[in-house]
C-alpha cells in the first residue's frame, strides 16, 4: 500500500547547523546511518538556519539547490538529517520529483531491515503505522471517493478515511498481539525474581560494542558488525559470576541521540529489560571523540523509561583504539567500582569487568562462618543446592565447620523457612 524505497539507492544527503543546541544532529552520523541502511551516498547539501522554514523546512533558495543535486546525480531519494512535517515532506517530493525522506523515516527503514524474531517484526510494523499514519494522504491525492453501488450512492468514505480505519485496526491488532508478548516476559521475569536470579542489562549508544562484549562474556554468536543498529532483537543468556553464582545477561537495542518516540514506545516490551535489570552495564565507545554527548543521550533515554535510578556500572570499550590506556577499574570514595576500562574485541580487561560486576551484585551479599552440629545435617544439602560454600571443615566434636556467602534475601529466607536457629550457629570471632 505504501511506496518505500529499496535499499541500494543513490541519495543526496541533508545536513543543516542550527544555533540551538537542541537541534544540532551529526552528519557523520547519518553518514553511518544510510551506509547501515544499504544506501549510497553520492551527494552532501549543507547550510545554517536559526530555525526550520515551514514549507521546505530549509530555504526556498536550499530547496533548489537540492532539486539541481538530484537532478545532476539522477538520485533516487533525498534523506534529511533532521525531522520533517508530513507538509516539508510532500512539498519537497514535489519539487525534487523523487522520494524525501527524514531521519525518523530512515531509522525505521533499517529497523524492518534488522528485526528478525516476530517480536522484533511485530514492534517495527507499530512504529513504522504510527509514523505512516500521519503521511497517508501523499500516497492518494489521485483518489477521491469509492462509489456505492445500488441503494449505496452517495459521497461514500473517501479512500484516505478507509486506510486509516485500516491502519487504526491494524496498530489495534499488533497492540493486542504485544500485550501477549509484554505478559510471557513478564511471566519469565517474575519467575527469575523468585529464583533471586539477578539480571545484568547491556545499555549505551548505537555502536558502542554491546553485541561483542555479549559475545565475549557469554561464548555466544549473537549478530555483530561495525554499524549502527546491528541488534535490534533483545537477546538473554545465563551466566555463571563468581561468588554470586547464576546471572542472566541481556543484550537491548542501541541508543542514539532524538530517538523517535514512536520507537521507543514500540520497543516497550523490550526495554522492560533494562528497566527490571538489576545492573546496568552502560557500554561507552570511549574512542569516539563525541561519548560524552552519547552518555548524555542514552542517560536521557533511561530516564524516559524509568530506568534511572538503577545502579550503573559504566564500561569504557575500544582502549585498542586508544594510546596509553590499559585495562583498569576506577572506584568512588567508598571503594565500588564505577568505571571498568576493556576491549571486548580483543578480550582486554574481561575479568575485572567480571569481578566488578560480581562487586556490584554483592553489595547485598552477606558472608559467616558456621559452626553446625551433626543433627542438622540436611543444612548440608540446602547449602551444596545453593552453591553457597566457600570453604569448608569438621572440627574434633564433629560439628561440620562451613563459611557461606549469599544473598541477605536468601539468608533471611533460610531463617524463616528451613531452621529458625540458623543464627545461633554462627562463630563469633
């Protein structure tokens, strides 16, 4: 029903500078941006504005710069950097005699490209409708209204209204079909909570080395390359930490700076992840001149989903990249670790991420030397199913001489539910 362009197209690309910081976008960027989408890039058009002109967003004057570009490149699509009302859009088709496109535009395209699971297929349909809907009429400006047939006649429901009573019973069904989906995560979230299964999600910005550093920690073939939005699909997988023992990590969707709304509220289900994780690893491309900027946009985005205030672990990737860094952890005044310096590609710095992290799940831990006599033996079973057991001894009365480590939760559970005197065991040193 609508026309997309395929991917392989020639493009002028769109690039303007304004004074407002708010506004300012990245032509490198977009650059890695269409390169991701499969398009080529033939031509760049740029100017400065103090702020969008309504008709063709940029000048009259840079309107017509852009149709000559097109003309003399034979480009196939226009793609701005910024984002453009359904009017620019239609204004500017008109003048440049081929398909404009803008970054939302193009950021959906490469999602329907990338997603893979019916989940991911399910979610980029819904942002892809959302953002249509508002766009519909350019598709029929040469219709005007179906004709009833006998004892039907009369104005009839033009064919803008029929697509968009289907496209609102269409996002209606994908709303239904995700809502099943929202509740069988929810269903295997609740029963990892009551497992005390701690999850660990993978934050940062759009090719910051996420999938990789995935892959290194969890010996997995998750999909990974060198451009942006290289995974789109939430994948979880089990781990085992020392010390705190069974983990799932999580690898979500990249970030990246004006990140449409309609995407991040089609990607709910998804980035429930992150906000139920326990841990969040925020990957920073610290070989990247702008990662102070792109902490600043994934921050953002966390505190759209309400994912701000869960404890955070900033991981600075790609030291290969960097003269004179080494793999290291940097602590805050009372010793946690905060930052953890790695290079997931070549493997550098993975086990102080790995104890950094089994640092951060154990600021609840709880640690004590045992002293358990010979009639409670089945404590022994409990503590070996918990994989607890740090060290271990029997002393001349036979008492079995245990130190354990584990969750305060799961200490507190032992007490209430497999022996009220637990305590009374403990040796006091």
């Amino acid at each position: 029903m609508f026309d997309r362009y395929a991917a392989g197209e020639q493009a002028v690309l769109v690039h303007v500078d304004f004074a407002d910081e708010n506004s300012k976008e990245d032509l490198l960027e977009l650059q890695l941006l269409v390169s991701s989408a499969g398009v080529n890039a033939i031509d760049v058009v740029t100017g400065t504005r103090q702020a969008p002109q309504a008709r063709y967003f940029v000048g009259s004057g840079k309107a017509e710069e852009i149709a000559n570009a097109v003309r003399a490149q034979q480009a196939d699509v226009v793609i701005f950097n910024h984002s453009l009302s359904p009017s620019q859009e239609r204004n500017l088709e008109q003048l440049c005699k081929c398909r404009v496109l803008d970054r939302t535009g193009l950021i959906l395209d490469i999602f329907a490209q990338r997603a893979r699971t019916h989940e991911g297929k399910l979610q980029v349909e819904l942002a892809q409708l959302r953002h249509i809907s508002t766009r519909l009429i350019r598709g029929w400006t040469h219709l005007d209204k179906q004709k009833g047939g006998i004892g039907l006649r009369g104005p009839g429901e033009s064919q803008l209204e029929t697509d968009r009573r289907l496209l609102r019973e269409r996002i209606k069904a994908i709303l239904r079909r995700l809502a099943k989906v929202q509740k069988q995560r929810e269903q295997g979230r609740r029963s990892r909570v009551r497992a005390e299964i701690p999850t660990i999600s993978l934050v940062g910005y759009t090719n910051a080395g996420k999938s990789t550093l995935f892959n290194t920690m969890t010996q997995s073939a998750v999909y990974a390359a060198d451009q942006l939005f290289a995974t789109l699909d939430p994948t979880l997988r089990k781990i085992q930490l020392q010390d705190v023992g069974s983990a799932i990590f999580a690898d979500t969707v990249g970030f990246i700076r004006h990140l449409p709304h309609d995407l991040i509220a089609a990607f709910k289900a998804t980035l429930q992840e992150t906000q139920q994780a326990n841990l969040l690893l925020h990957v920073v491309d610290y070989s990247d001149e702008q990662f102070q900027e792109n902490i600043g946009q994934v921050d953002e985005v966390l505190e759209e989903i309400e994912a701000d205030d869960i404890q955070q672990l900033i991981v600075c990737n790609k030291i290969d990249r960097m003269d004179g860094v080494s793999a290291k952890i940097d602590r805050d005044e009372s010793g946690m670790p905060i930052r953890v310096w790695i290079s997931a590609q070549q493997g550098i710095g993975i086990d102080l991420l790995l104890a950094a992290i089994t640092e951060c799940l154990s600021k609840n831990m709880v640690q004590h030397s045992l002293s358990i006599p010979p009639q409670k033996s089945n404590l022994r079973g409990v503590f070996f199913e918990m994989n607890c057991i740090a060290s271990q001894d029997y002393a001349d009365n036979g008492n079995w001489l245990v130190e354990v480590r584990m969750e305060q939760s799961d200490w507190n559970r032992l007490i209430k539910r497999i022996d009220a005197d637990l305590e009374s065991y403990i040796v006091k040193h």
